[in-house]
C-alpha cells in the first residue's frame, strides 16, 4: 500500500480544480443573454489526507508516498 513519507497515513486526497472564464453579455433585466468561453483549464492536486504533505505540480503519487508491502 502506498504511505505518506511523512506521517505514514495511507489514505490521500485529490481536488480537482476547474476554471472557466468567459465573456458575457446580459440583457436588460440583467440576465445572462450570451457568453463565450474564452479558456478554460483544469488541474487536480494530490496530498496526504492526515498532514497535508503535497508533491511536485505533477502531483504524481511517489512524489509524497512510497509503497510497502502490507504484512
């Protein structure tokens, strides 16, 4: 199983993150009448669910865990 190389906990988080941001035009009563995407991206994060330890921006599980054999 994978553990934190810092506490040693075995369970992780992962947020996914998204962001839109777009160009809107609203009528006259102040409703939404069109929008254009004009980017859009999305990233998820990894960390250990107990101390919060993060790896690198490529969040790759081995940046902050390592694997033992359960016994």
């Amino acid at each position: 199983m994978w553990i934190c190389k810092e506490c040693g906990c075995a369970k992780f988080k992962i947020t996914k993150i998204e962001e839109t941001e777009r160009e809107v035009v609203f009528d006259k009563d102040g409703i939404e009448d069109e929008s254009k995407e004009i980017y859009s991206n999305t990233r998820e994060t990894l960390e250990c669910a107990n101390c919060g330890n993060s790896g690198s921006i490529f969040h790759f599980i081995e940046d902050i865990a390592e694997w033992v054999e359960e016994k």
